[in-house]
C-alpha cells in the first residue's frame, strides 16, 4: 500500500509545522480522501507511543482495523470493558485507540507522558468539554483529522489547534478522481416547514417530526426513494427515530418486502447493530434509514444514493451526511443526492450544491437556481457542471455590466449630468473663466462646462463641492475608472485612488 500524493504533502506539512514549534495542528480533508490512512502512517513513524481518540464505538472499531492492517502491528483498544492500555501488569503497546468517554473516567490511570503523539478523529469535537479535559491531560503533540473544520456551535477550533497544516477541499478531490462525482436532484414536497422553531442551531426535532410523520409527507419521500434507486445502494437520514422508523415501514410497505430497508439509530445497541450493518454491506438490505448515526466513520464505498429526508441548517453537518456517499467503488459511477425542498420554509437549508459554493453567496444563488431549474425538468445536475454554469452566468451579468458602463457619460455616472444641463439651455452670460478653470482641474470636459450658463455653472460648482466635502470620487477620477468597468457611483475619494494605483501598478508589471 502506498500513500497518495496529497497525503504524502500532509504528513509533510505536518512535519513542518511541528519543527516551527506548533504542538496543535489540523488536517482537513473530505470523507473517503483516506483521514485514517494518514494518521495511521503518522502513528507508524512517530517515534513513541501514539494515541487516537474517538467519539463512538464504531469509530474506535474502525480505527483500530486499518490503522492494524496499515501497520502491520497490533493495535490496544481502551473502551468500556477493554483495558489494553491500562493494564496491570503496566505493559503498554505503541499505538492505543480509545473512546474519549472511557479515557476521561480513566485518566488518573494514565501518567501525562504517555504519549508522544494524541490524534484526535473527527477533530470538530474537540472543542467539547470532554475532550478539552482528555488533551490538557497530556504533555503530547496535538493532531487533528477533519473533514468539517467549522462546527454548528460555531465555537472556533482555533481555540485547541493553533494551525492548519494541510486542507484538501472535495471539489479537488472529485478533480483529482479521488472521490466520485456528485448529482444532485431536488424533490419538492407539501411539506410547510414556516412555523418550525430553531433549537441550537437546527430546525426543532419535535416540531419537523410531527410535519414529516404525516401519511402524506412519508410517502412524498419513499416514493423519490425507490424510484432513483435503481440498483445503488442507499443510505437515508431521517429527522428523528420516529421518523426513521415510520420511514422504513412506509419503504418496505411499497416494496413488498420487509427486509427492503431497514432502520437504526443511536438507541440500538452496537450488537444489534452489526448485523444489520453487515446485511446492508453485502446489499441483502438495499435502504439503510438512520437517525443523525452514521453522519461519520460510516464507509461503504458501495453507498451510491444519500436521500436527506429532512430539514439541515449546517453545511458541515450536511457536508458529513454527503460523504457517506463520495468515495469510489467498482462499478459506482458517481453519487446520486436526493433533497426533500419543503413548500414553505423560513429558514435557508442546506442543500448539496453549497458543498462547492463556499462562502460566495452569490454563486451559490445561481447554482441553486439552475439546480432547481434541472430538477424541475426531471434531470439531476452534477455539482461540477451547476457551479460552472453559475460561474459562466456571472461572468456574462459582469462583462453586461461593464459594457453598459462603457456606454455611459463617465460623469452622468456620478450624477453629474452635463447633457441635461445642455438640454436645458439658458440665455445670458456663459460660465466665466473662475469656473472653467475650477472645472478643469477637476477633469470636466471645457467644451461642454463652457456652453452652461453662469447659473448653470454655479449650481454644477457647488455639486462637486458637495462631493468633495462628503469625500466622493471626483469626476476626473470617476471617467478613468469608467474606463476600467468599474462603477464609481457609490466610491469615495481614497478608494477610487488605491483602484486606479493598483491598475498602474499591473500595467507597469505587464509592460
């Protein structure tokens, strides 16, 4: 086995904000771009004893099966009845995975120098109180592995991690042919979400349960559900266990079949979880619907249709159900994403498309249109093919703009309209030498100021006196910035300055 590329430039990193003295450092990296590959590798070359903390049973589990495999070592698991690391006879191995609950209740076990290294998976819970007492425990190097870095509690995680060593976004890591493409398809439902309350940064679970538990809403979701199955394997997340399970029943009662889909949630035991889970890896269940339970550390490469069968604030909590989905696998051409667009809702929700978007609003409005726009049709868009479509489109809307601009009098621009002046033409004296100098200092064409009456001239005088004295643009600023495509309306005098020195600047450079 071989490390990819970008992995290899993250260990580096990592190396290197070390050595600057950096004892907290952060990798963000997508789902199914191999986070645990990474650290595993990290904690085989570490020169003492490493830890990796986890936050639920199955990641423990995981961690602890490939990190073994990728070292080719035995691995020590610290959970609930298992003490590899505490033993007492003292011996200990190199490497320890252990459930943050566990070592918490066990840390007066543990001397503070025990590890050179602490890993902390799923780094985005690091900020909770558990974790803050496990880390200030120790006297190790710090390292996160993320994939959301930004938390729905919006607590920052600079507070434990004082840097991030490497980010590698999805939109590089579909580019790259690491993770498969991603469509999505909206599916409009009568579900009216308007009077639903926000409780800690989502939509009130009780509220969207009674909405979503209706006859009508189940069936507006498991009909979408088998109908763009096909053959793909399905996760579905649900808005609560209720929902899960009424969800489920409504799916196996259109199927035909009660082992169609099948539920679980954080209050079935991990015993009665595992086979469930191993009939769904070997596709005798083709719909797993679960409550919020495999939003990380869930990989079944197969999984080729995520359904959002309910209401999301956060996109890192959005992002997370997403990539259940995004890695590859023989066969899988790409990941289908259904979401469920309630007729009337107060609140924005996340949808699959502001995976790309970032945080420019306006692209993401445009991506979000023509999403819309394809699914209305009766066609999913690819993400890659909606964001560039949003980006041509903008692109179109700013060369618009600049044209119209263009064809503009540079100062009617700034409301200095010397036409309307002119349209309105007044006999007796013109405009006098005082004012045609003031004017032409300020880049006023003479030919067209010298044909204003001497009223005229006086009331245009004490406008860009106005301007002046509020700071505004001046006109012979306003007509070279015109030039450039940039609108002056609303520029003051600085700003319309550092513009035009910076475009000097990059006409001095190309020359």
């Amino acid at each position: 086995m071989q490390l990819r590329p970008y992995q290899q430039t993250a260990i580096t990193n990592v190396r290197e904000a070390y050595q600057k003295g950096h004892r907290a450092v952060l990798v963000v990296m997508p789902t199914g771009t191999g986070k645990t590959v990474l650290f595993a590798e990290i904690a085989r070359l570490a020169k003492g004893p490493v830890l990796v903390l986890a936050h639920r049973q199955e990641l423990v589990e995981q961690a602890r099966e490939k990190i073994a495999a990728w070292c080719n070592d035995v691995v020590a698991v610290e959970m609930a009845h298992r003490r590899d690391f505490t033993r007492p006879d003292g011996s200990r191995p190199k490497i320890t995975v252990a459930s943050i609950q566990t070592l918490r209740a066990r840390l007066q076990d543990v001397p503070k120098d025990a590890f050179k290294i602490v890993i902390v998976d799923e780094a985005h819970h690091a900020t909770a109180d558990s974790y803050r007492a496990v880390l200030s425990h120790f006297s190790a190097w710090l390292l996160g592995v993320t994939a959301t870095p930004d938390r729905s509690d919006r607590v920052p995680l600079g507070e434990i991690f004082s840097v991030v060593a490497f980010e590698y976004d999805m939109r590089a890591a579909i580019r790259d042919g690491w993770l498969c493409p991603i469509r999505s398809f909206l599916v409009q439902t009568k579900a009216d979400f308007s009077n639903v309350r926000k409780v800690a940064g989502e939509l009130a679970t009780r509220d969207v349960e009674a909405i979503l538990n209706q006859d009508l809403h189940l069936a507006e979701m498991a009909t979408p559900i088998r109908r763009e199955r096909g053959d793909r394997q399905t996760i579905v997340f649900a808005a609560s266990v209720a929902h899960a399970h009424a969800l489920t029943r409504v799916l196996n009662e259109q199927a035909g079949s009660p082992t169609f889909a099948a539920a679980l949630d954080g209050t079935t035991a991990f015993e009665q979880r595992a086979p469930v889970l191993q009939q769904f890896r070997s596709r005798e269940i083709s719909v797993l619907v679960n409550c919020s339970l495999f939003t990380e550390g869930f990989d079944v490469p197969g999984i080729a249709l995520v359904a959002i069968a309910r209401p999301v604030l956060s996109r890192s909590f959005y992002a997370q159900m997403v990539g259940r989905g995004t890695r590859p696998a023989k066969g899988k051409h790409d990941l289908l994403v259904l979401d469920f667009v309630p007729s009337n809702c107060r609140h924005s929700l996340a949808q699959a498309v502001d995976i790309f978007a970032g945080g420019d609003d306006e692209l993401l409005a445009m991506a979000r249109r023509i999403t819309a726009a394809a699914s209305a049709a009766g066609e999913a868009i690819a993400l890659e093919l909606a964001m560039e479509l949003a980006q041509q489109e903008r692109e179109a809307q700013q060369t618009d703009v600049v044209y119209q601009l263009r064809q503009r009098d540079p100062f009617a621009v700034v409301g200095i309209d010397l036409g309307k002046h002119r349209r309105r033409h007044e006999d007796g004296e013109r405009a006098n030498a005082e004012q045609l100098e003031f004017f032409r200092r300020l880049g006023l064409p003479i030919d067209d100021v010298a044909k204003l009456s001497l009223r005229q001239a006086e009331a245009l005088r004490e406008q860009l006196l106005e301007r002046k004295a509020v700071g505004l643009c001046t006109p012979k600023q306003a007509k070279q910035l015109v030039a450039m495509g940039v609108d002056p309306r609303d520029l003051y005098y600085d700003q319309a300055q550092e513009l035009l020195r910076e475009a000097k600047a990059r006409r001095r450079h190309s020359e």
